[in-house]
C-alpha cells in the first residue's frame, strides 16, 4: 500500500551530518522502528492534505471573484440593478475606460502621487538608515519609535491628519504660521487646490519612510565591513567609498522597497479616500478612489470591473518588467 | 578622522559623528511623533478646547471625549434634567452638566468587538492554514511553489475595490454579507498566503534532520511535524500571527464596502463619529488612541521580524 521510497533514504544516504548518521545507523540495525515510522500517511497524502484547504480558500475567494470582475467587464451589468437583465458588450467597456479623459486624468493624479511620495520617502528613509547604522547609543530604542508610523490604520490615519489640517486650528496650520509668520488661515491644506495633493504626499511620507529605511537599513547592514577595510587600504575617501560601496551595494535593496511601495501607493483608498475623498474637486482623485465612485455610487459595475482589470494589468506588467531587471542587476 | 584609526577599526564611527547622528535621528523620531502625541492629548480635551486658537498645549484634562465615545447623548432642557433622579455615576453627571443626558451605549463598542473577534479569527485560521501549507512546501516537492512569492504580490496588485462587487454578490448568495464568519473568511484569505511565505521562510531554517532523527525513532511523519517542528517554529508563528493581526486590524476598504452594521470593524465607524454641530475631535481622538494602543504594543513585541514580514518574507535579516 504505501510506496517504498516515503521515508527519506535518499537523503540520509547523502547527508553526512552528525544527527543522519546516528539516523542512518539506528535506521540499518532497528528495522523495525523504520517499519513503526512508515506507518500513518504517506508523504504524498500528507503534502495534499497540508495544501489543499489554503488552495480551495484562495480558489473561492481570491481566483473566483477575480474571474467573475473578468467576466463582469464584459457586460453591462449594474449592482444595483440586478433584475435587468445582463448583456454581453464586448470589449466597449475597455473602450470607453480607456478614452474616458477623467481616468487619464486621475492616472496622472495617481503618478503624481505614487513618484513624489516614493521619491521624498527614498532620501529621507535613506538617509535616516545611514545615520541610524552609526550605531550611536540608544539607536535600536529610536528605530522602534520611528517604525511606528507605518504599523498603523490608514484609513484612521487618514482621519486624524484631517484634524491636524483643519484649517485655521490645525497643529499643523498653526505650526507652519509660527515658524513662516504666514496668516494659519490664509492656506488650507486640503481644501486648496494647489495643496492638496502634497497633503496626501506628505501624509504618505509620514507614514511610510520608516519602511525605507528599514530596508535600506538591511542593506547597509549586509555590506562586509572588509570591503570598507579594502576601500581604506586604497585610501579612497569617504565621498568616494559613499559613491562606490554603499550606493551600489543598497541600489538593490532601494529598488526592492521602491516596488512593494509603487504597487501599494498606485492602488492606495484608505489614507487618502479619508483625508481628502478626492477633493478638492478631482485634485487628489488617485485611480482607487475614481474606481470607487464608478462602483459605488455610480453603480457602472462592467466599466468598474474592466478599469479594475485595466489597473492589475498594468501593474502586474510593470512589476514583472522591474522584477525581471532587478534580478538582471543582481546577477550582474 | 584618521587620527581615531588606532582606537576604532575603519569601519566605526567616530565618538563624534554618533552623537550627531544620534541626535538627528533623535528629532526625526520626535517630530514624527507629534501627531501621535497630539491625538492622543486631544482625547482628554473638551470639544472646545480641542478646535480653539491657538491650539492648546496646557488645558484641564477630561474624560468626556471617551463618554462621548462610548455613549449617545440627548440634549435636554434644565428642568427636565433637574426633574431626573440623581445621576448614579461621574459619567452621568458628566454629561448633566452639559446640560444632556445619556441615551443608551454608542456602536463603539460593539464595533471593537467585531475587530478583535474577526481579526483574531482571521488571524488564527490563516496561521493555522499557513503552517499546513508551509511545511509542505518547505519539505516537499511541490508543483509551482517557486512561484509562490510571485502569486502572493500579484494578489496584492488587484485594488480590493474592483474586487469587492463580486465578492458581495458571492456573499449575498451564501448569506456571508456583514456576518463575522464572511469577513473572517474574506482576512484569511488575503492573509493566508503571506503566512504561507513567512512561515515557510521560518521552517526552512529548522534543519531537517530533527524530523527524521525522530521519525528514526517511531515518529509518524506527521507526529515529528507537530511534536518536533512546531515548537521550533514558534517564535516564526507568533511573529506571523502579528503580522496577519495588524493587517486585519487596519484594513479599511472591505469592512467600509462590505459591512454596514452587524460585522462592522472599527477602521470605518472612527472617522463618521459625530457630535453636535460636526465631528466630535475629542471622541474621535479617544477612539484612535484605544484602536491604536494593541499596534504599539504589537511593534515593539515584532520589532525584531518587522523586516521579513514588510518585505513579505523577501528580505530576513
């Protein structure tokens, strides 16, 4: 009944190490107890029986409905009309997405977004991760306090920095007044329409610089101290060692931080969906909250889904296009 | 700087450029815990004093934003409240000298509950199925699984909005819409195969031969999995389970599209907290800081695993 090979032989005959070879002699002279340990499942059996019900969640809830958006984007189904019937219409919902000059729009809104908060959180987290690797005293107490940010709630994130930008009363008004002299209430940072699209930059750099600085900070790290020590031999300057170890040595692990930052900033709701929903007027609309409003409160579910699709696509694209160079980079 | 390089190796800093360092970074911290701070001050301040010019840093504290944020509130008129028996507790007599009464409890509460029950849920089942998993793919021979990282990341490009109508159909059919059991399920879901790529990650660095000594000694294999693996793996799972926790904690956009009454958490109720006359700051404040409390807790307990488990298991040490 159960295959031969489901104890590990193979293994034990190639390992050499102290505990096999205790194994592999226990295993040679009490046939018995290997008999004993083929009892129960099979390894096959049991990889299924581990695997499966994680498969059949993801297929029901993750997969399903993912085909199902699929499938909705080619019809002109609505929501909250259920009882009409449903009409296949082709590809004229990815038409209409696709010349719909508010979608450009609100993707320029997002690309606005997704560079200059990456940009801003990759000096500064950068930065921080260099000063925090002089190892001064206290420096892990410190990492922790500046870690905390980017564990919390976006969305109640997003609420309580609309308190800090209240205009006229806000900490943050009456901060800028102090230090500038400027009236706190001659700007409102998420009611003007030039500013607020850096309160939603801003915000997202609060929160989300520790994370590169916590990856940047595991690169400094994986740097041998030997090829410093190399550098120092051939008497190259701290500018120059700067340029030439650290940068190229980190670049990888920046990259790294800069991808898992564009794929959650380029579908980002919560944060800013709670701080300025978009407004004023479209300035801060980002793609998520555009597809939000065309799901659920203009209820055109077959052009939500198609622009749903559109989105993970193009990300998906991307990603495997930068994933694919970063690995490139580090073969080199 | 090369006069220091008898004392210190190159690559030490020198006693100088640690203090400045230190006291950047100092600075950063404190000024990015301003806002932090603040929240939770305004929670102990009046509703006026919370929105006055200039802002207030010294004020008399208060509970009432916390009262506030537990109860509703009626407004009634002088007689009426002097004709009510006296009020029994310092809550009651809080709001009196508002000139209001308490009408009943708010959903805060109940909304607190439904996050920690499904979070804890969510968290248990996806670990639970995560180590299952995991384990088979670290020890086995399993079809796709270098593909796995890439599955986990392309799940997390899909805007869970595009997603979210489907899901409500699916769950309107099963009666899962708004139930404990629906969002619990939908967590373990997003959850499950960022356990799986932890946890493997962790269970790749138990060394094998621990199994196989102690299937050598009568062990089933998966008697050596539960006896001899998991304990090793604890500290992983632990680490995992934070990580599953926080996300449900936080997550906004299913519980705001999906939930409504019954099964809502409390990332959407905090910011439509409402008092006379717009948001009640001082409530709000008071709800943030009490949803906030457990993730402080939870990142200095992490701090050391917070890297693999951002970098979803991409990047260890």
């Amino acid at each position: 009944m159960l295959p031969a090979c489901s104890f590990p032989v193979a293994s034990i005959v190639n390992d050499s190490s102290a505990v096999t070879q205790i194994a592999r002699r226990a295993a040679l002279s009490t046939p018995a107890q290997i008999r004993r340990g083929l009892r129960g499942l099979s390894d096959r059996a049991i990889t299924w029986i581990f695997i499966l019900p994680t498969i059949i969640l993801l297929l029901a809830i993750n997969i399903f409905p993912l085909i199902w958006t699929i499938y909705l984007s080619f019809t002109n189904f609505r929501a909250n009309r259920t009882s009409r019937a449903t009409e296949w219409v082709g590809l004229d919902n990815y038409r209409s997405v696709l010349t719909d000059p508010d979608i450009w729009r609100s993707m320029q809104v997002t690309a606005n977004f997704v560079i200059w908060s990456i940009g801003i959180e990759l000096v500064l987290g950068f930065a921080l991760a260099l000063l925090i690797d002089k190892r001064f005293r206290g420096h892990s107490l410190w990492t922790t306090v500046i870690l905390l940010p980017m564990m919390l709630s976006p969305a109640v994130v997003g609420t309580f920095w609309t308190f800090l930008f209240q205009p006229q009363t806000g900490l943050f008004n009456y901060t800028v007044a102090f230090l500038s002299g400027v009236d706190p209430s001659s700007f409102q940072m998420i009611g003007d329409v030039p500013l607020a699209p850096w309160a939603i930059v801003l915000v997202d750099a609060w929160m989300w610089t520790p994370y590169v600085m916590l990856i940047c900070l595991a690169g400094l790290r994986s740097i041998p101290d030997s090829i410093y020590e190399a550098a120092e031999v051939d008497r190259a300057s701290s500018w120059r060692q700067f340029w030439t170890v650290t940068v190229p040595m980190v670049l990888p692990f920046l990259m790294l931080a800069v991808l898992f930052r564009a794929i959650e900033n380029f579908k980002m709701f919560d944060m800013v969906n709670l701080l300025t929903s978009g407004g004023p007027g479209s300035t801060t609309e980002v793609v998520s909250i555009t597809l939000k409003r065309e799901a659920f409160e203009k209820w055109r579910t077959g052009y939500s889904s198609a622009l749903g699709i559109i989105l993970f696509v193009t990300v998906f694209g991307a990603a495997n296009i930068y994933v694919k160079a970063l690995n490139a980079m580090k073969n080199r | 700087m090369s006069q220091n390089t008898a004392a210190h190796s190159v690559v030490e800093p020198t006693p100088w450029t640690k203090r400045v360092a230190g006291v950047i970074v100092v600075v950063y911290a404190l000024l990015t815990m301003v806002p932090l701070v603040w929240i939770l001050l305004t929670g102990f301040k009046t509703p006026t004093d919370s929105i006055s010019y200039p802002p207030k840093m010294v004020f008399e504290p208060t509970l009432e934003g916390y009262v506030n944020l537990f109860t509703t509130r009626s407004r009634q008129t002088q007689e009426y409240i002097d004709s009510l028996p006296p009020a029994q507790s310092w809550y009651d007599k809080l709001v009196r000298s508002h000139g209001m009464v308490i009408a009943g409890p708010s959903k805060f509460a109940q909304r607190y509950v439904n996050s920690l029950v499904i979070g804890f849920g969510s968290t248990f089942l996806a670990v639970f199925l995560g180590v299952l998993a995991a384990y088979a793919f670290s020890r086995f021979r399993v079809p796709l699984s270098d593909d796995l990282l890439f599955f986990i990341l392309s799940t997390r490009m899909m805007p869970p909005i595009a997603v979210a109508i489907p899901i409500y159909l699916m769950y309107r059919q099963l009666g899962l819409s708004d139930t404990w059991l629906g969002m619990i399920l939908l967590y373990t879901a997003v959850n499950v195969s960022l356990a799986v790529w932890l946890l493997k990650g962790f269970i790749d660095e138990i060394p094998r031969e621990y199994e196989e000594a102690a299937m050598v000694d009568g062990y089933t294999r998966f008697q050596a999995f539960w006896k001899v693996v998991l304990p090793q793996a604890s500290t992983g799972i632990a680490a995992t389970a934070i990580f599953c926790l926080i996300f449900a904690w936080n997550e906004y956009a299913f519980a705001v599209l999906l939930t409504s009454g019954e099964a809502q958490t409390a990332p959407p109720f905090i910011p439509i907290i409402i008092g006379e006359g717009g948001q009640d700051w001082p409530a709000v404040a008071a709800g943030t800081t009490l949803f906030l409390i457990p993730i402080v807790v939870f990142t200095v307990v992490l701090r050391k695993h917070l890297l693999r488990g951002i970098t979803f298991g991409a990047l260890r040490k």
